[in-house]
C-alpha cells in the first residue's frame, strides 16, 4: 500500500472518530478532539493539497492558521449561500457536521487523485535526552497550576498558586537559557506553548460571566448568531462585520457543545496561545539560541497579549498580521503560494477587526512606497507588490465600505480628526491618550516602587530596541559596502537575502507609527498604543535582543582593557569578576586573543537580557505587584476599579436575571432601561441582551435604573437628587433597581 492511501485512510479514521463523539456527545472527548481535529486537520489538507512541504513546526502553526481562517471563510460562503437560497439555519450542528465531512472528503478525493503523499515515508518519534527532560518537567504542569491557582483566587482569593506559576516561568527561563547548549528546539517550542496557553488562561477563568469591556458586546454578536443560527447584519455596528467573534465561534460551539459563555470565554484564548510559538519560528532560523526564545518571552510580556480574554477581535486580528508577515518572509514557500496565502491571512485579519485592518494596510502601503522611492524594486521580490495591497484595499472597501459602512465611515472620519488634531499637537492637556502619558512619566514620582520599577524597564526595554534597530541598520549599511557583518548571530543566509531589506524598511515603519501614536492626540486615544505596540512588536521584539546583545559586546570590550591594568596593578579584582561573569559566548566566532592567554570571548548577552526581561515579566504580570500588595488588574487580586467596575458580581448577574424576568412583563417599547456607570451598559449587552442602554444622568422618560456593584460599593449616587430612595424595587446586596 504506497503512502497516499496510508495517509487517507488516516484522515477517514480521524474523521470517522470525528462524527462518533458527535453523535455520541462524549464529554470532554467530544471537546477537546473537536477543537484539535477543527483547528489542525483543515489547514493540514490544503498545505498537501497546494505541496506546501515544511519541518513539522512551521507546519503545525501553518495548519492552525490555514484551519482557521479555512472555517471563518468557508463559514461565511456557506452561510451566505445557504440565506440567498432561503434556508434561514445553516448554522445547526448535523448541517455544519455535514459540510465539514463533504469539504474534509472533498481535499481527500483531490489528493487521492493526484496521488498526493499526506504520510512521510519515515516517521521517528524525537529522542528525549534525560536533561531535556528535566527541563520539560515544569512545563508540563504550568496549564495544572494555572487553573488550581484560578480556582483558588476565584473561591477563596488566594493567589499564592498564580504567584508560584510566574515565578516558576521566570526561574525556568532562566534555566533554559543558562544551560540552552543542552537544550533542542523541542524543550523550546513545549515551554512556549505552554507558557502561553497558562498565562492567557488566567483572565479567560478568572470570573464565571464575560470579563471587559467591548467583550460584552461582542458576546452579544456571538449569542445572535447563536439563537438565530445564522450570521447576519443584526445591529447596524461596528462589530457586525467582525465575523471572527460572531460566525466562527458558533460554529465551533455548535460542533463542540459547549456552554456559550464558557466557551466564549475560552474561545480567544485557545486560538491564540501559539502567538508567541509563532513568533519563536518567525526568528528560529535567523538568530542564533537562546535568543529566539528571549524573543518569545518579550512577546508575551505584553498586556495586550496576556489580556487576550479581554481584548477578543484585536489580539485574532492581530495574530492574523502575524501570520501574514510569517508568509512573507518565509523563504521556504514558493513565491506564487507565499502571495496566495499572504492574501488568505490578510482576509481572516480583515474579517476580525477593522482598526488592525487598517493599521496593518498603512504598514504595508507605506513599505511599498518607500521601498519605490527608494529604487530598491529589483531586491523586493518577497511576495509584497502593489498588486497584493491593491487587493486587500479592494476587500477593505468591499467588506467594510459596501457590506457593512459603519467601520469604513468611521476610518474615513478617524483619518481627517486625526489631521485635524495636529492643531493641537503642542498643547499639552490633548497629548495623547492616558496610556501614553503614563508611558511619558506622568505622575510617576507620586507612585509606588512597583509602578516606578516597572516605568523604568519599559523604557529600559525601549531603548534596548532603539540600539538594536540601529545596529540592525548600521549592519545593512555595512553588508552593502563590504560584505560583512558585525551582528554576527544572525544567519549569513538572512543578511544575504533579500528579505533583509523588506524587514528593515517594515520595522522603521513600525517605530514611525509608534512615534506617531506618542505625538498625534488622536491616534492614541483612537487605536490605543498598548495595541499598537502589539502589532509592531512582531517587528521588534527582535530588536530588544539585538540591543542586549550590542551592548554586552560593549562591556566586553573593555574587559580586555580592565584585565591589562589589573595585571600590573593586582587590584579591583570585584570588578573584573563582574565583567567575567558576562563571558563565554554562544558566538565561538566573535572572539579576541590575548597575550599569552586563551581566547576572550563575547559577552553572554542572554544574561544581561535576562536581567531586565524577568523582572519585566514580573511587572507586566501583575507579580510583582501582588508581593508588593498593590492593585494590578484583577488576576491576582480582587479589588481595584477593574473588579469593582468590570467585573461582572454574582450580585449583578441575580439583578440582571430579575430586570430580564421584570422586562417580560412590561412594554419595553414605552419602558426605558438606565445604566448607572459604561460598564453596567456592556454588561447588560451580554446578560441581558440590551444594546443602546442609555448612561443615567437624568430620567428623560418613565423607566428603571440599574446600578452595579462598583456604583453601589463607591456611592456614586448617594448623593444624586435625581433618584427617589423611595422607588427602590431591588437590592441584591450589590446592585440596587429603581423606579
């Protein structure tokens, strides 16, 4: 039997095994193949059908993605379809289950037919040393602690098991790194993806009910195709073209029963762990270990990231881009395959979140265009040409502009108040938003340690990057004259590619756009700058490596000057034991001889970096702040704005079910419903199903008022002459209706 009809009678057993836990309704079982069998099978197939033939990471990451942007496109034809021919439920598990076996038999016919091979015809399982596996050991059981340590801080708020993760992820980076001559890329690659899928389970658990903000409205979404069992435009919004939190996960939820808030809740999440895997592959074979680890870490010290629970549609577009610019530069991939699904990743990116959309098109516009002016077309042949950004130009208007006009009128609205702004760029009240003027220092002196120490890190990790992109460019200048570089952890083949100087014109156009967001008021506050910076750390999370490594080499080189004097002057031993600390390099080649001795080596840049990353993690994490007993978020502790606010309190959700039951009986059309705080608006979004909530300042016509915990908790209207004491006709202890 050859290996093509191996590898389907493989694929027909998964998915026969597939449609018995359906039918079955296997618990747990039914989940978790689900998901994998959803999330990997799909992508896999068509990377075989197309011979897309890679090392089994990139092709792991490239199934994940191919899969999913395979239902969130096929998805919306289907549903489509299905409306214009009058079928109002497309979206029911035995119809989904019966497209997804005629699509799966359908890539199975077309590779039997053309005899393609899905089975190497050598398979080894990789051979674990026994130091490696000591260093998997801690790995194995961060996803264990992460939800005993959720479940604790739930329950009882404690938070010591959460503590012990972060620590215990910042001593194992450690560790791997000291000792990564030991280590293969296998112990990497489980840390990273373990690490991830910890850390960003900690919000999706940390409350029963949807956690955030604009999340409530995008449960909404999800809950409408849910109940109506089809996508559609159902509210006129911005979120209604964001198919990846509406149609895509109730396909998932209907092939995977679930309960929808839980999934929902855990839906960004399981889609997004491998980000920072994605990231360690984008740079594992351009830059020597551990740095492509370092890499990882840095990305993932990002809040943005950690709070993917909270930030759904932004941090899916935003893995999208990621996965566009993995295509890119990859130079595995066939030029006409690298476009194709350059364009595939750019459309899933569309469909989650307009203002990544738009960002990411400005990034690639503005790369092609200088790349132009520049005169450097006959080195630009990495798959980005003007035809490539005039189609997703077309598919932004299309989607954006035709199907749904409300993201297309505000981009275009957004563009000119943000010209407009710049009339006030010198006034300092309109700067930018509260984000960026905590990251310029404001009102720092007043703050405790922690908030300082964690100031001085981001812009110690700041300028990290700043002499990396300049090193990074002071290399290009170099390679031009004479062909040889100074930053010698990068791969030969990387400098020598053309690729090279794509990368190089695409992060100085990130850092232009960052320093556009700092200094333009309305970008800022429009996008958000922690977001921004997500979206440009692809780009330069390299470069805070880079920078640690130029400087060790800069502390190196006056090692040699500190041993010669030493050794006439037999003193400031302390001082040379320091430096030597930092010796021994992974660059055998960047080396120096002394007299009479053996070589001096490079600086062991990892430490240094390590020095400022782990305490950087432990800052962004909410650790540090949690020994110092100070508010940072609600993962690590249960009070704070956030938790007063945002979260959603049992309390709450007992008022939100006794105001739905209420509202059954009342004429909702002549009843208005108030909302004592903004939060309390989303939330009655996903709890109650209520959009256009109106904020209470003033009772404008016969209705109820809802006040929340945060309200009740901080008396905020105590003191308001607009409600009677009197009409209050509920109190759960911790949210108060009146009348």
């Amino acid at each position: 039997m050859d290996n093509t009809k191996k590898g389907i009678y493989a694929i027909l057993l998964l998915l026969f095994l597939f449609n018995i836990l359906i039918y079955l309704n296997i618990f747990l079982a039914r989940q978790i193949y689900g998901f994998l069998f959803l999330t990997l099978l799909p992508g896999f197939l068509l990377m075989k059908i197309f011979r897309i033939n890679l090392g089994p990471l990139k092709t792991f990451l490239l199934s994940w993605g191919l899969s999913i942007s395979f239902l969130t496109i096929f998805g919306l034809i289907f549903n489509t379809l299905a409306l214009n021919l009058g079928y109002t439920k497309p979206l029911s598990t035995i119809v989904l289950v019966a497209v997804i076996n005629f699509l799966l038999l359908l890539m199975l016919i077309i590779i039997w037919k053309y005899s393609i091979e899905i089975i190497p015809h050598s398979i080894s399982l990789p051979r674990i040393y026994p130091a490696e596996k000591f260093f998997l050991i801690l790995p194995v059981i961060y996803p264990a602690l992460s939800v005993y340590g959720i479940y604790l801080m739930n329950t009882f708020n404690k938070n010591h098991f959460i503590l012990l993760l972060l620590v215990l992820i910042a001593v194992h980076s450690i560790g791997i790194c000291i000792f990564h001559e030991k280590i293969s890329d296998k112990v990497y690659v489980t840390t990273i993806l373990l690490n991830g899928l910890s850390l960003l389970l900690l919000l999706s658990l940390r409350s029963d009910y949807i956690y955030g903000a604009d999340v409530h409205y995008e449960y909404y979404h999800f809950i409408q195709a849910i109940n109506l069992n089809h996508w559609s435009i159902i509210a006129g919004d911005l979120l209604d073209p964001c198919i990846t939190i509406s149609l895509l996960p109730a396909i998932y939820k209907y092939l995977l029963n679930i309960d929808s808030q839980l999934f929902f809740k855990l839906y960004p999440t399981l889609l997004c762990f491998v980000y920072p895997l994605l990231i360690y592959a984008f740079y594992r074979d351009s830059i020597s270990s551990p740095y492509p680890y370092l890499i990882s870490l840095y990305f993932l010290s990002n809040a943005n990231l950690l709070a993917t629970a909270y930030n759904a549609r932004a941090v899916i577009a935003m893995l999208f881009v990621s996965y566009a610019l993995f295509i890119l530069f990859d130079n595995e991939i066939e030029l006409y395959k690298k476009r194709a699904l350059f364009i595939v990743f750019l459309t899933t990116c569309l469909f989650s979140h307009y203002s990544t959309t738009y960002l990411f098109f400005f990034i690639l516009l503005s790369t092609i265009i200088m790349i132009k002016l520049l005169n450097w077309n006959n080195l630009f042949k990495i798959g980005l040409t003007w035809i490539s950004v005039g189609v997703f130009f077309i598919l932004i208007f299309l989607w954006y502009g035709q199907i749904s006009s409300v993201p297309f009128d505000n981009g275009i609205n957004f563009i000119f108040q943000s010209i407009s702004s710049l009339n006030y760029l010198f006034e300092a009240e309109s700067k930018s938003s509260s984000s960026a003027q905590l990251l310029m220092g404001s009102g720092i002196l007043a703050a405790n340690i922690i908030t300082q120490l964690h100031f001085i890190l981001t812009w110690i990790t700041f300028s990290f990057i700043g002499i990396g992109f300049l090193s990074f460019l002071t290399t290009f200048i170099e390679q031009n004259r004479s062909g040889s570089s100074r930053l010698s952890m990068w791969n030969k083949q990387f400098l020598n590619n053309k690729i090279y100087l794509a990368y190089l014109v695409m992060a100085f156009i990130s850092l232009l756009t960052l320093i556009l967001m700092l200094i333009v008021p309305k970008l800022s506050t429009g996008y958000g700058l922690g977001r921004s910076f997500q979206v440009q750390n692809t780009f330069l999370s390299v470069f805070f490596v880079t920078g640690g490594i130029i400087l060790c080499r800069t502390i190196a080189g006056n090692i040699q000057s500190v041993n010669h004097v030493d050794k006439k002057q037999n003193n400031n031993y302390l001082l040379r034991s320091i430096l030597n600390c930092l010796s021994n390099s992974p660059f055998p080649e960047i080396t120096t001889r002394q007299e009479g001795s053996a070589k001096l080596s490079a600086p062991r840049a990892h430490l240094l970096i390590l020095l400022v990353l782990i305490p950087y993690f432990l800052c962004v994490s909410g650790a540090f702040y949690a020994m110092y007993g100070t508010q940072f978020g609600i993962t690590l502790c249960s009070e704070g704005y956030l938790y007063d606010y945002l979260y959603i309190h049992d309390q709450e959700s007992s008022g939100m079910q006794w105001m739905t039951r209420l509202l059954e009986r009342v004429d909702t059309s002549s009843t208005k419903v108030y909302a004592s705080d903004f939060p309390i608006q989303y939330k009655m979004a996903s709890q109650i199903g209520l959009l256009g909530v109106e904020l209470f300042k003033e009772k404008k016509s016969s209705g109820y008022i809802f006040c929340g915990y945060g309200c009740i908790k901080n008396h905020d209207l105590n003191d308001s002459k607009l409600i009677d004491q009197s009409n209050e006709i509920y109190n759960s202890g911790g949210s108060n209706i009146w009348i």
